[in-house]
C-alpha cells in the first residue's frame, strides 16, 4: 500500500482513460497539457488546439511565471499562481494530472507537477509516459476545447522546495545539502555550449543526466531501477538534496524521481545554470573547457 501512495506521483495512461470514459474529468480531476517547445521546432498551444486528451486544458508555462525576471520559468508569485490554476478550473481538492507531448516522453510535465507541489498543492500527479505513449496505447484524443468552470486555488509557496542563488553560494562552502544536476554530460562537464551559454557546473555537484530515469519507451524506470541510479552516483537520498539544471525545468526530473523512492522533499534550485552562469564568480563554475586566448 505504501508504494501505491508513492506511485500517486504518477497515474498510468490506463487509469487516465478510464477516468475520461467515466467522465470523471472536472471538478474533482483536471488534466493539464504542459507541452513547451523551442518556439521554431513545434507549437504547443497549436498542437494543443489539433489534439489534446479529452477535457485536458493547456498549461502555459510561458504565462504561469515571472515575467519580470531575466531568467526563463522562474516561479510566478503565490496570487499569479492562485489566479493562473483557479482559471483552468484547479481548485485546492482537485487532483491534477499533467502530461507533455515530448519525444522522450516526459519532459516538462514535471516541472508543472513540482510548480503544484511548490504552491502546497499535493494532489498532482504526472502521466507515465506522456502524450506519446498515450497515442500509441490507442487512447482517445480529441481538438475540442473544452471551458472548466473556474474555482479558488489557494497558493501558499513552501520555500523548503525552492532554492535561491544565495543559499546555492552558501551551500558551496557549507555542503549542507547535496546537488545533482541534470542537464547532459557535456554541459555538466563543460565541453559543450548549453543552448548558447558557455556549460559547466556548480561546485560540488554531481551529474544525472534526467533521461537516466526514463525507459527505451519513455515511462519512468522501477523504484529498484531508480534507487540504483541514485547509489551509482553516491546520491544518499536520507539525506537533503537540491536538483539543478538549464532553467529549472529537467530538474524536476530529479525531484519526481527521488519522490518515487520516498523523498519528497527535494528542493529545486529554480535559476539553475542560466542564473549560477551570469551571477556566480568565475571560480565557481567548473568547467573542463580549455579556453584559448
């Protein structure tokens, strides 16, 4: 019992497709379509508007942020949050299930699971697998949009979820949590350019790219499976960890990953490489690039 209320952090393209034939998807259970795509390879919001799952509303992670900051996806406040998920119908007892559209089968799904979970919002859930999996299992799809009658979200920020670039700085020295990052190997180490800034990482940090969770088919890997990366990496997860990545996006990956074996309290450093690269001093990126002058 106690792995199927962890496993809550995922609901299977099964279970989804009952629910939607039973026509439970409204008040008590909103779907949540997060896709996002660099804006000249794909169109999310069109895409969404051909074929989404039916009753699911779009998720726009280009309008649920801060705006007035430098970096993308940052955390919107608690009131932009509350109005943003309140006008797709979200209320403070709705179980919310999000899914992307992704290739690789989950990518930005989890981010809009640990925004939830961020603003006290427990009853979240992401598709195992996501659109792509929901498709080829056969499942219903439909272009049909439908209105969800609007409902009060309350959002309380938990500030034990998100890490600032100050407390970042200071852990450097005082190692009081661990961080993993998730971005790929060569940015992690600095030997590629990470979309246009030069890479590298933080101090102290260890690499898990996030595909390392996710099956040939795109699901999440088995507990067992999961737990293995983590040791690999000497990742302890009895102890406090801080996910990091590109723009606070694939590090949610960490986060659901880590909340699937029981941890989950996994904080996300929501700058993460775009913030560390412009603030941080030189001698805190690590990076193995040999430079030229």
């Amino acid at each position: 019992m106690a792995r199927q209320g962890l496993s809550r952090a995922l609901v299977t393209a099964a279970w989804l497709a009952e629910a939607v034939r039973a026509g439970r998807v409204g008040a008590g259970l909103r779907v949540l379509d997060a896709s996002w795509y660099p804006p000249k390879e794909r169109n999310a919001r069109q895409e969404f508007k051909e074929r989404h799952i039916p009753g699911a509303s779009f998720f726009d992670i280009e309008e649920c942020r801060d705006k007035s900051s430098p970096y993308d996806f940052m955390l919107p406040s608690e009131s932009h949050f509350a109005d943003y998920v309140g006008a797709l119908g979200v209320s403070n007892d709705t179980h919310v299930v999000v899914y992307d559209g992704d290739e690789v089968g989950t990518f930005y799904a989890p981010r809009a699971w640990w925004m939830f979970r961020a603003f006290g919002h427990k009853e979240v859930s992401v598709l195992n697998g996501g659109f792509k999996n929901w498709v080829k299992e056969g499942h219903p799809v439909t272009a049909e949009v439908t209105q969800p009658t609007p409902a009060v979200f309350k959002a309380r920020l938990n500030k034990a979820l998100v890490k600032t670039f100050e407390e970042m700085v200071q852990n450097v020295s005082s190692l009081k949590f661990q961080v993993v990052d998730s971005r790929p190997e060569g940015r992690f180490r600095g030997t590629e350019l990470d979309q246009g800034l030069e890479s590298g990482h933080i101090p102290g940090a260890v690499n898990i790219p996030f595909h390392s969770f996710l099956s040939e088919t795109g699901h999440e890997k088995s507990i067992e499976e999961i737990q293995e990366i983590f040791r690999a990496k000497k990742v302890d997860l009895s102890k406090p960890l801080t996910a990091t990545c590109r723009k606070g996006v694939t590090a949610c990956q960490i986060a659901l990953a880590a909340f699937l074996c029981g941890k989950r309290d996994v904080a996300v450093y929501d700058g993460s490489w775009s913030e560390w690269f412009h603030r941080a001093p030189p001698h805190y990126k690590v990076s193995e690039a040999k430079r030229s002058k």
